[in-house]
C-alpha cells in the first residue's frame, strides 16, 4: 500500500483542517512533518519568541547531505476566516464542492505546500528524486507580524550550515489562470507618520492658539501632487498613500495641538529606504514653506516605522528559467515574470540565495469562501514536479 502523500488534495483537505489562525499551529506543522519523514526528511521545529509578540512554531525540514541544495519556503498560518455564515461550506472543513475544494489557506498558502510536498512522493513513489539536498522552510508567522518566522528560521537554518543555492516560495501568484505570473522580485515598503505641530486654544479665541490643520492642505499636496518616480524597467512606479489623517481631538470647542498623517508607500528600485526618507522630508518642508513655529518651535515631526522591506529582483538565470520552462512545459503558456503586489517572506530569504515565487491562483485569498479548483492542484503538482527536476538537472 502506498502510504507516501502523492495525492494534493487529501494533503490539502487534512491541513486546512487545523485551524491554524496566526499565531496558534493548530497541529498543522506536525501534519506536514508526518507528510515529510516517509520521504527520508530530516526535521526540526524550533519555536522563536520575541517581547511583546506570542511565540511562534516553525519548520526546517532537509531531505540528502551533499550536492546542490533546493529550498521550498511557504507558511501554514491563515488570516481569521470571518463570520461562518458568509462561508458556502465551513473554513475549516476542507470539503469539496462542484470540483473546487473550499477552506481558509486553500489558496493562501495551504495549497502551494500541499502540491510541493505531493510532487516530491511523487518523484519518491517513481524512484526519481534527484540528487542533492531539498529543505522545506515553513513559519507559522506570515500572516501576522513576522517577527518570529522565517527571518529567524533562516538564522537557525544558517548556524547548523545550511546554505541554500535557491528558492522557491509557493505564494499564490497567478492573477487568473495558473501559468499567468512568477513574481521574481517584490516592491520595497516603507511607512512613516508626520505630526504636524501647532498650539492647543480655544476656537473663540485662535489668535491664542495655533492650528495646524491650516497646514495640512499644502504638506499632503506636496506628498501626494507630483509622482515619485515612472516606474523602471522591472518596476511599477512607487506610491504613496495616505492612511490616516487625524487630530486625536473629539471636541468642536477646541483648537488641536496636533494633526497626525500616516503613510505607506511600495518603492521601486529607483529609490532606496534612505533616499527616499530623505525625499519625504524634502517634500514636508517645502509644503510648509517655513520649519520653525511661534517661539522656534518646530512645525513637525516625523517618525519612520519599522520594519523596513527593501526592494529586490531576481535576474534571470538558471532558477528562473527552471521555473518558467516547467509552467510552459506543463501549461502551454509562457509565464510573466512579475515584481508587482505586496510583501512576502521572499524579502527575508533574498538575503541568502536567489528566490522566486509561484503558486496558485490567488482570485479568493484572504475572501470568504476562499478555495482552490482540484484540476488546479494537480496543475501545480506537475509544475512543481517538472521545476525540481529541471532545476537539479541545471546544476550538474
């Protein structure tokens, strides 16, 4: 009887059954470890902690000794899945219904684990996994602050030797149809806030008092009025976007001390985090016109959060063209190769080696009734299984 987890489905269905919510596991790293050791890995679950952050189960899982060394990162926690009731079937049941299988990580990123790890039983079951080293890099802390997951995993990776030659991290990539996008590189992201100063008073007597919301107009004119940046050749243009504007000042009577403007803004590779805090600070003070306030005081202040996501790209080279020579092998299409949309754990592991994503079709990530369609599973298995041996091919 075949006990190796050849089927994505089945591995997909058990693992969206453990609940596992940022920061709580659930049972689904002991699930994917229960997976992995009929396959000859190596495993290992380190739990990180931080003050003022809940502590955090992750994977390091290494499968071989020598030779070239394969990563698969990805992450088991999922976003809450929001009121039952908006749910067809429940976030937790991992059922199937009219070909599509339902449940909360279905897509984001419960599935890309379960085709990764399907792909390897079955390059097992036919005797044909390659020689060399494959790790699975799988954190519990994706979905929340990341501040225990995979940057820390990575450390612990890298103190026991590990050293990768590349990775592939199964986020859902592909807008509408698997084969659509690899995103080899993401936008950097940097948020800040800018505290506008003034003096509190009374609104019958402003000669009293100094109101910064007077202000306020000309600053987010000079932030948001003239564009960052066209874009580049590998990046969309950066953007700013303001998040919130506020006076923390409940009182019509009262004239605010303070006007508070928060910001996030996703920066391509004209810019770097230090040249572009730079340029925010020249675009304030030239909306202000003048810095210094009654009695020298300053007009603002700023304060930059932390962290930081720098911008990176992956160039081509052999693991993207293992990677989109498989999508086309097995779907006919040649795939784009991306740097838009948000953050992911890429930002942490292009530190250490060369990185790309590919995943599912993320249509209903993070949505209720978030699911996959089975014929996409197994779309994605065989991509997977194709990219490994193409990629341990390349090496020798």
């Amino acid at each position: 009887m075949n006990t190796l987890p050849t089927d994505p489905a089945q591995n997909l269905a058990r693992m969206i059954r453990c609940a596992s919510v940022t920061p709580a596991d659930a049972g689904a790293l002991e699930l994917l470890e229960s997976f992995l050791k009929p396959l000859g890995f190596h495993t290992e679950r380190p739990v990180f902690e931080a003050a003022g952050t809940p502590a955090i189960e992750n994977l390091l899982a290494t499968r071989g000794t020598g030779g070239p060394h394969l990563c698969f990162a990805g992450h088991t926690d999922v976003v809450p899945p929001g009121p039952e009731d908006d749910w067809s079937l429940p976030p937790f049941s991992g059922e199937v219904k009219d070909g599509e299988l339902y449940g909360r990580g279905a897509v984001d990123m419960k599935g890309g684990i379960a085709c990764f790890v399907a792909a390897l039983a079955r390059l097992a079951s036919r005797g044909a996994l390659p020689e060399g080293r494959i790790s699975l890099l799988v954190t519990g802390d994706e979905e929340g602050p990341a501040i225990n997951g995979t940057v820390k995993l990575l450390a612990h990776a890298e103190a026991r030797g590990q050293r990768f030659d590349a990775c592939l991290l199964g986020e859902p990539t592909n807008p509408n149809a698997l084969g659509d996008m690899i995103k080899i590189g993401r936008r950097g992201s940097l948020s800040g806030a800018v505290t506008l100063l003034g003096r509190q008073g009374h609104v019958a007597y402003p000669h009293l008092a100094d109101n910064p919301t007077r202000r306020l107009a000309p600053v987010l004119q000079a932030l948001l009025g003239t564009p960052l940046d066209a874009g580049t050749a590998r990046f969309q243009p950066s953007n700013l976007e303001v998040t919130t504007v506020d006076t923390g000042n409940p009182a019509t009577n009262i004239i605010p001390a303070r006007v508070s403007i928060r910001f996030n803004i996703r920066f391509n590779d004209t810019w770097t985090a230090e040249t572009l805090r730079a340029e925010i600070v020249r675009r304030i003070e030239a909306g202000l016109g003048v810095v210094k306030g009654m009695n020298g005081a300053s007009l603002y202040e700023i304060e930059w959060r932390e962290p930081v996501s720098d911008v990176f790209v992956t160039s081509p080279g052999p693991l993207v063209e293992a990677l989109s020579g498989a999508v086309e092998a097995v779907t006919g299409r040649r795939p784009e190769l991306s740097t838009s949309g948000g953050t992911s754990d890429a930002r942490f592991i292009k530190n250490h080696c060369p990185v790309v994503e590919f995943g599912l079709v993320g249509r209903t990530m993070h949505m209720a009734n978030e699911r996959v369609a089975l014929s996409d599973l197994e779309t994605l298995t065989d991509i997977y299984e194709t990219f490994v041996t193409r990629w341990f091919a390349a090496q020798s």
